[in-house]
C-alpha cells in the first residue's frame, strides 16, 4: 500500500495495530505527525556554528499512540516489519551504544527512553504504538524526524508538557549522539521542530533563536523536488559526516593554538583572516583549508539567499542553492557518485533553478528548486538517464514534489 495522505496513514497504522494486538484506537488514541526538511543553507553548518535556514516538506512519520494504564511501552514499525513488536518497561532498555541496538530501528524508542530518564522526567505510562514513514532514507532527516515524534508523543502520553522547545531539540539530539552514537547537529530537529506551513525558518545560533520568513509574493509557481537514489546511506555515525565533523573540529583546535581564537570555524567571516590562514596552513592541510571554504563562502552566500528569499527572487535562490552543491562536491568532498549523477541530469533541464546533494552525504537523496511547468520534464530525464548510469536502482529510485509544511501536528480521537 502506497501511503501519501493521513487518512491512508491512519487506516493503515490501524490495521497492522490490530494485527499485533496493540490497542491504538479509542478516545486516548492520538497521532503524531512530524515532517521531514529540505535545508536551503547551511549544509552542514550547524556543527559548524553557521545560521541556518529550511522549511519544512510533505514527506512525514506518522506514529499512533495510546497509552496502555502499565508501565510497558509496546511498539511496531510498518517500516521494520521483521523487527517484530518492540516491549520494553521505561528504565530498562540497553545500554547506549551497545551492540544489540545497532540494527534495529528500536534504538530510537530506547534512546527516548533513556534520554528522558536522565533529564529527570518520570515516566509512569506505557503506550501502545504503531508507525510509518514515507521519509526517503538520507537527506530528509527521517531519524531526527522519528526522534521528535517519539519524544513529543511519549511526553504526551504521560501528561508532560515542555514549552522550551529547545529543550526538546536537545534531547532529540542526545538521543543520537548520546545513545546511538550518530554524530548529528540540531540543523534537522530546528528544521523541523519550528516549521510553519508555507514559511522559511531561519536560525540564529549565537542568540538560539527562530524566525519566520515569508517567501516574496514575486516568486512565481515552484516546487522543491527530491530526488531519491535508491541507495542505503548507513546512519550518520558510519558515514563520511562523522569524518568531516571531525576534521573540522580538529582544525578548530589547530587554529587556536596557532593564536586564532575561535569556537568554531562559522566564526572566520573576515576576508583578511581567511586570507591568512589559507596562506599558513594549505601546504600543510590542504584538507582542512578546503572544508573552510565550503563554510566561509557558503556563509556569504546564505545571506544573499536570505535577501533573495525575502524579495521573491527564486533564481537567486535556485543559483545560490546550486553554488553550494558546487563547494559541498568539491570543497567538502561529502557528495556522492550516485548523488552528483542525479544533479547532472537536473541541470540539463530548463527550468530546473538549483540542485545538490541533501543530508548527511555519500548516499540518499538530492534535491532540486524547480519551476513548476519543468516537472514532468525533469521526472522524465531522470526516468532516461538515470537508470542508463545505475540500472541497479532502477526500481529503487524516485523523484518527490514536495510542499512547505508545519513539522509537527496531532490528530486527536481519529482513531476511533
């Protein structure tokens, strides 16, 4: 079954439920639906102190929930059917990290779990539960997406409510980096946590806060479309992600004993101390120099995106967006091969304004800003030419259109 809309999220998180003996309909019975994010700028920008800028897409998890009167939560994925019913009571859950959570999707139920307990937040209701996703694997944010659902709707079910949401960001984040071991930044969880239908969300880490920016009434009819690879990208923590976060914080480190005072490398904004450093240090880590460019120049474009966002200006956008696909391939080598071919095939097509990579890199998805009488034209040169490169994925891959959305919403007593 092919799941597109809430009402066959619903009918379908019902029937495998029922299935498993798992009691999600009735009054108490809520879902939880939470977005997937399309980052305009900066990939890759959040461990690196940069602002931050995205909206919010129409590819979701759904999870419902019921909570079950014991202290046994009781879970199913649609998506992991082979996984089987998770149980678990709260408190006992394996330890962070272990081998035994590797590969299983319960390891996002069990770090919630253990997050919150060690926030301090008593958990005394078990829930029964079932979920699905439609989040292309890599580049939309699906782990950060179910992170937050499960957070919010454990929280709900136990009559907690937190109104710093930023605080909830932080434990979604714990949850990967603490308990997985999955070397994320908060770039997914802001994306998706603050997004309002039809806005831009923009945000400021020196001050942590959000903003909302309409999008200029002189755009004209568009669409952001993802361009999924059909290739397995593995979770971030055995990824190319987890070396370039590394790289840049070593050169952080090497840069402040060379007298160059800095908390991260979003702080270099200067022309001249660029200059500098490039000169001191490229001979020796010429690497390190590299994955600064990406970061100083995708900061001096992020504010001419913004502007240009502001003022209805999509091809500026497009452009830019397309100029920082450039510097991640090149600059921060966190492309892919499947993912370049699906930017080349992209930029063949009029009407196609800006494209590159998404996420985490190697693998997953890419995503293009497109004029909307271009999209059969950029679907079909993808159907051509892309199975030509990688017939391996001929029935792997897929191209989305998605819509600007709120991240997260809660259907109450649908269930019924």
């Amino acid at each position: 079954m092919k799941v597109t809309t809430d009402k066959q999220a619903f009918e379908l998180l019902k029937k495998v439920a029922s299935e498993k003996g798992l009691n999600v309909t009735g009054p108490k019975g809520r879902v939880c639906r939470s977005s997937s994010r399309f980052c305009l700028g900066v990939e890759h920008g959040d461990y690196n102190g940069t602002e931050l800028f995205g909206v919010g897409t129409d590819r979701y998890i759904w999870f419902a929930y019921r909570p079950n009167g014991s202290k046994q939560t009781r879970l199913f994925s649609a998506n992991f059917p082979d996984d089987g019913v998770v149980e678990f009571e709260s408190g006992n859950v394996p330890e962070p990290k272990s081998e035994s959570i590797v590969n299983t999707w319960a390891r996002f139920p069990y770090g919630v779990d253990y997050i919150l307990r060690r926030e301090g937040i008593k958990l005394n209701q078990g829930i029964d539960g079932a979920v699905y996703g439609n989040i292309p694997g890599g580049g939309m944010s699906r782990s950060a997406s179910l992170t937050l659902n499960l957070i919010l709707s454990t929280l709900d079910a136990n009559c907690i409510g937190l109104d710093d949401k930023f605080k909830i960001v932080d434990m979604a984040q714990a949850v990967e980096n603490d308990y997985i071991g999955s070397p994320c930044g908060q770039l997914d969880q802001i994306m998706i946590l603050f997004a309002r239908e039809g806005m831009g969300t923009y945000y400021n880490p020196g001050s942590r806060t959000v903003n909302y920016v309409p999008l200029g009434a002189s755009a004209g009819d568009f669409h952001i479309m993802v361009m999924d690879t059909g290739t397995v990208r593995a979770g971030l923590e055995k990824s190319t992600y987890k070396i370039r976060r590394a790289e840049c914080e070593k050169f952080v480190s090497i840069l402040n004993k060379a007298g160059c005072r800095i908390k991260c490398l979003a702080d270099i904004k200067d022309k001249a101390v660029y200059d500098k450093i490039l000169a001191q240090f490229t001979g020796e880590y010429p690497d390190l120099c590299d994955r600064l460019k990406y970061i100083f120049f995708a900061q001096q474009r992020f504010y001419r995106m913004l502007d240009a966002w502001k003022a209805g200006d999509i091809e500026t956008v497009g452009g830019i967006f397309r100029q920082d696909g450039t510097g991640l391939r090149d600059d921060y080598k966190i492309s892919g091969p499947e993912l370049e071919t699906m930017c080349d095939i992209a930029r063949t097509v009029p009407g196609v304004l800006g494209e590159r990579m998404l996420g985490g890199g190697d693998k997953g998805a890419a995503g293009a800003l497109v004029r909307s009488d271009s999209d059969d034209v950029l679907k079909q040169a993808v159907d051509v030419a892309y199975p030509r490169s990688y017939p391996q994925y001929c029935d792997k891959y897929a191209i989305h259109i998605c819509k600007m959305v709120e991240g997260v919403r809660v259907y109450d007593d649908l269930l019924k």
